[in-house]
C-alpha cells in the first residue's frame, strides 16, 4: 500500500508539471489601459511593421484578420489593441524597453483601451452606471465596450491574471484624460482604479509604478491641456505613480490626438522612465 501511494503522488507531480506553465520572472508584463491615445488614434507606417519578438502582446479579443485569438500572446506587431487601431503608445514603449533591457528579458504588453472614455469606465463597480448614462449616447463607445465583453475593467483584469501565470507584471501605462478634463477628482479616481487593479491581481498596495501620459500640450495648442495641470498632481495621490511629458509633441488639427511621430516619442518616454526606475540610464 505504501509503494501504491508512492506512486500515486509521483504521478500527480508528473501531472501537475505537465499541465503548468511556468512563470518566466524574465517576462516583464505591463498593463496598458486609457482612451483614443492609448489605444492608438495615428496611423501604422511602413517603419512601424517589424517588431523584435522579444516584444510580445496578449490579444485583447478574436481578431481573425490578424490572426489572433483572445488570450494567447503573439510578436507586438500593431495594432495592439483592437482588430483596427492604430499605432500607439504601447508600440513603442515596448520596442524602447527590449532594445536596452538585457536579451534575455522579454516584454508584454496587455491592452484595453476605449476611445471617448472617461475613467469611469473603467472603475469596477460604476462601469455599467456610467455606459448607462453619458457613454449611451455615443453607439461607437458602447460597441467599442462590447468588444471587451462589456466591461472593460474586467477583461484587463482577467488578461492580467492570464499574463501573470507566464510572467510578472511590472508596471501600468495608461494615457486618459481627454474626456476627464477639469475633474478635480481624477487623480481620486486613478487611485481607485490602481488600488483595484493591485488587489484583484493579488499585488501588494502601491508595489508597481504608475506611468501617466500628459494629453497634448499647451505648446501645441492642445484642446484639453488644462487637464496637464490635474494629471501633473497624480503622483501626491499614488507615491509610485509618474506622470509622462507631452512637451513638444505636434498633434493633428483636431488638437486632441497625437501625429504617429508624436505617439511614437511618447511611447519612448515611457519607456525612459520605466528604465530609469529599473535602474538602467537612457535618454529618449
């Protein structure tokens, strides 16, 4: 009886390593979340089309046309997000972090992102609220919250859980604000938000980094730059959160959305911050 029970826990620890994937502490994971410039409002150009594989993204939902399935993780070749975004900031911080972290590291990305948003769609308890009212009188942003199953907030966070069974999640990008501008409570609700996000991916309170992109700047002409100065307070509110410049980066004419070059830039400053806070000196 005793060599039968033998047996038996050898083969469940045989059973137990064949049905686990392993967590690859090499594999930095970063959450990339916000509206339409983080989702990717520029357009794709032909420097844009070749990505190290070391970069990799975790699909967001089915995209046939790319070849994409929901959950399984493929080269970070744009679009990131939906099946027809753009380029966006997420692009290029990915690209900035493999070229100067060690090559054994590798970086993924999982997005979620929704053009016109504000923020509150993706607080877990008044997501639905929120679609209710402001957001039910634009179809395109409700279809757009669909395509995440209808609540955004919990397809990043299942992503999230999917991602940390291969890899360790490193940090949260997002660039929102836009549809928020002159809410005093942003940071309040970016708190919130971070908060939520640590506890149901089972991190430890303020243990990540926070990047926070500016929108488009007062230099520029930017539509919404008086919300630079709300973005600009986050960091008295969450201690690991950092806020990206937007300074000198042109936007289209609609003085709200960024130029492919601009997003690309913005994406590598991203990225130096992030390399900076890992200890690896880089200028953009």
């Amino acid at each position: 009886m005793k060599k039968i029970g033998i047996i038996w826990a050898v083969m469940l620890v045989l059973f137990c390593r064949e049905h686990t994937v392993a967590q690859d502490p090499d594999f930095h994971i970063y959450l990339c979340l916000g509206q339409s410039n983080m989702e990717g409002p520029a357009a794709i150009e032909a420097q844009d089309t070749t990505v190290n594989a070391r970069f990799q993204v975790l699909a967001a939902l089915d995209c046939p046309q790319l070849g994409r399935s929901q959950g399984q993780w493929y080269p970070a070749k744009p679009p990131l997000f939906r099946c027809n975004t753009r380029l966006s900031p997420a692009d290029y911080f990915g690209r900035t972090m493999v070229a100067h972290l060690p090559e054994t590291i590798r970086v993924g990305v999982v997005p979620v992102a929704v053009a016109g948003s504000k923020i509150e769609i993706f607080d877990k308890a008044e997501y639905q609220a929120y679609l209710d009212s402001s957001a039910a009188e634009r179809p395109w942003m409700i279809n757009m919250a669909k395509a995440y199953g209808g609540n955004p907030y919990e397809r990043l966070v299942e992503l999230a859980r999917l991602a940390q069974k291969v890899g360790v999640i490193k940090g949260i990008l997002i660039h929102q604000g836009e549809s928020n501008t002159g809410d005093k409570a942003w940071p309040a609700k970016i708190q919130k938000l971070y908060d939520n996000l640590l506890v149901d991916l089972g991190l430890a309170p303020n243990s990540i980094p926070l990047l926070a992109g500016e929108v488009v700047n007062q230099d520029q002409g930017g539509k919404c730059a008086s919300m630079n100065a709300i973005i600009a307070t986050l960091p008295q509110t969450i201690p690991n959160a950092y806020v990206i410049s937007s300074a000198g980066l042109p936007a289209v004419p609609d003085k709200l959305h960024f130029t492919s070059e601009s997003i690309r830039q913005l994406g590598k400053r991203y990225a130096v911050q992030m390399l900076s806070l890992q200890g690896y000196g880089v200028r953009e």
